[in-house]
C-alpha cells in the first residue's frame, strides 16, 4: 500500500509525464538569467549606471531594464505550477496521508534550497536559490488552499511590499535611516529579514508569483484553450501599469510627496511597488503562454523540433545548469582571467557560449542519466 501511494504521489515528477512546455519555459528564461547575471557580475555598476547607455544598455540594465527580474519571475511563476501538479493528486483526494507527505517533501526541498542557498549567496550575491527555498517552504503550508485565499495571500504580499516601500521612502524624507532593513544576511535575523523583504527576490512581493503558478497549475492541462484569454488580460495590465507609471510619476519630483509617490507606482524591481509586482507577474505569464505556443507549433518543422527536444532536456536540469554557471563565470572571470569587463557585448558573447555548451551537456546528460547531478541531490534528500 505504501508503495503504491510513493508511485502516486511522483507520477507527476517523472519525465514520461512532464509537460514539454515548462521544461522549454525553463530552458528560455535561464538564458535570460545568465545573460543578465553576466552583465551584472562583468561589469559591475558600468552595467548599472552607464554614463551614455545605448538602446541595448537600457534593455539589458540589471537595475533598471525592461528584462531586468522578468526572466527569474517566469522562473517563480513555473515553479509554482510543478508545485500544483505535484500536489495535485493530494490536494484533489483531500486524502490526510497524501497531504502531509506533499507537505514533508515540500519542506524538505525548500530546507535544501534555503541550505544551499545561503552558502551560494557569498560567492554569488544576489542568488535566488534561498529565495526559492523560502517559497517552497511556504507553498508546504498553502498548497491545499482555495483560489481565494491564495489570491488574498499574493495581494497581501504585493501590498505589504509598496508599503513598506512607502513607510522607508517617508522615513528617509524624515531624516530616519532605515537600512537596518537591508543588513548583510550574517545572522539568522538578518537572513530573514533579507528572505522576506530584502534585496533581489523577497518573499513579499515574490510568493505573489509563486501562489499565481500553483493557481495557474491548476488548470494548465487546459492551457491552450485559455492562453488567448491570459494573454489579452495579461498584455492589457502591462500597458495599464505602465501608462498609470507614466501618469502619477512626476519627471521633476521636485516635492516630497512625488517623490514618495513614486515608490508607490514605480514599474522598478528595488522599490517593489504595486505596479512592478502587477506587470512582472503579466510579462511572465505572457511569456510562459507565447512558449507554450511555440511549443504546440515545433511539431510543424524538423529543425524546431530539435530545439525543442534540446531546451526541454536543459529545461529538466535547470539546477544544475545554473549552479554550473556561477561556477563557470568564477572560474572564467576571477580564477582564470581569461575574460575582463569590456562591456555588454562580452557579457552576451559569454552567456551564449556558456548556454550553447550547456545545452549540449544537458540533452547527453539527460539522454543517458536522466536526473542531472544537482536534481539528483535535490530528489535524494527531499524526496
């Protein structure tokens, strides 16, 4: 009996029935990622704050960029559907037995990822992995519950993220230092408060994107009858965030109430406002919906078909391939010196050089041996 609910429990893992379409999604915004990590790593606050951008410098910014954030968000949206379907058959028999295995192995991955994470952090700030541990750990909790309370959980997160956003901005116009609120993560009180609302990828307002793709799990076996729905909904909140950005944000912000405004309805990742939060979470739903497009149309043509078959391997060892990259960049870059800071093009040139050998290494990794090294790890110890 027990082994027949271990084989229940993980259908929903194994690759026979994964949906090639997330794997793909995958395997498009981890170029994204180590493009944009690239940038900012080589380049440092050139990458940052250029003297005389150019269109591509703009686009690519990591602080200020329309990419900058998007391409990991679609990563947190899609891991929040592999949490739905995983718990689906859990969540669905309303079975006590089947929940609270979900919840076991939920936290056990999350505890992994909030693990190895942390240590990540020092030799790549900015990682997203612990960040990612957080979630899991919180999806543990709320996996079984409603529609309604999931959407409440995500406004409250989106909401609580603009206001704390406003409160420092009107502490700093007060004269209050409140950077207390960005510590270096050197005790576990700093570690939570960076894992919650501090630096690249907090909790709030990031579990917002995390509880939309359990959401959105829910129904993605019916995804292709309602991606022209999502798409349309999605597109018109982009225009909607950044036409009222461009309405309520002063150019001059000559008084204190512009420039407290401003966070408010900034489209910025740093001042996590309510309009970033909102149109972060409709370009990663755009995304995942134009990819799983392209995916039904491969079938049509050989050669799209091949590189589907390649990304979707790469798109089932994004964790090793993304803890292969920061390895990669490490030993490029600071042991070996064999790339220095020139600028965007190096930094592009790099990632595509790392991501085509990367996909080559995952489709004979995944052909021959299945699971990658670090998916290994992930599922030995959480399950």
């Amino acid at each position: 009996m027990r082994r027949h609910h271990h084989l229940e429990i993980t259908r929903f893992v194994n690759s026979s029935s994964r949906i090639e379409s997330l794997d793909v999604a995958r395997a498009v915004a981890l170029f994204g990622v180590v493009a944009m990590n690239f940038h900012a790593y080589l380049n440092g606050a050139q990458s940052m704050y250029p003297t005389h951008p150019s269109a591509w410098e703009r686009l690519f910014n990591p602080l200020t960029g329309p990419l900058t954030t998007r391409f990991a968000a679609t990563f947190v949206l899609i891991a929040g559907i592999g949490v739905s379907l995983f718990t689906q058959r859990a969540r669905v028999s309303n079975s006590r037995t089947d929940i609270q295995h979900a919840r076991i192995v939920l936290l056990r991955r999350g505890a992994l990822l909030y693990f190895v994470g942390y240590f990540v952090q020092w030799v790549w700030p900015g990682t997203i992995l612990f960040y990612y541990g957080a979630y899991f750990i919180i999806a543990a909790a709320v996996f079984t519950w409603s529609t309604k309370r999931l959407i409440a959980l995500g406004g409250v997160s989106i909401f609580f993220a603009a206001g704390l956003s406003w409160w420092r901005a009107s502490q700093l116009l007060d004269g209050n230092n409140t950077r207390w609120l960005s510590p270096s993560p050197n005790s576990p009180r700093n570690l939570l408060i960076r894992t919650f609302v501090d630096y690249t990828h907090p909790v709030f307002p990031w579990i917002a994107f995390f509880v939309a793709g359990i959401m959105l799990g829910r129904h993605i076996h019916h995804l292709s009858k309602i991606r022209l729905r999502l798409m349309f909904a999605s597109i018109l909140l982009i225009l909607a965030t950044h036409a009222a950005n461009f309405l309520f944000t002063s150019s001059s912000q000559i008084s204190d109430r512009d420039f407290v405004l401003a966070k408010l309805v900034s489209t910025q990742p740093l001042d996590r406002g309510i309009l970033f939060s909102l149109g972060t979470l409709a370009t990663a739903v755009v995304a995942l919906c134009l990819v799983s497009f392209m995916v039904e149309r491969a079938s049509r043509s050989i050669l799209f078909r091949l590189l589907t078959k390649f990304l979707a391997r790469a798109g089932r060892m994004t964790l090793s391939v993304y803890l292969l990259h920061v390895v990669f960049f490490n030993l490029v870059v600071h042991r070996l010196h064999w790339v220095g800071a020139t600028g965007l093009d190096t930094a592009l040139a790099l990632s595509l050089l790392f991501y085509v050998v990367a996909l080559m290494l995952s489709s004979w990794w995944n052909t021959y041996f299945g699971l990658g090294p670090a998916e290994r790890v992930y599922r030995a110890f959480g399950g």
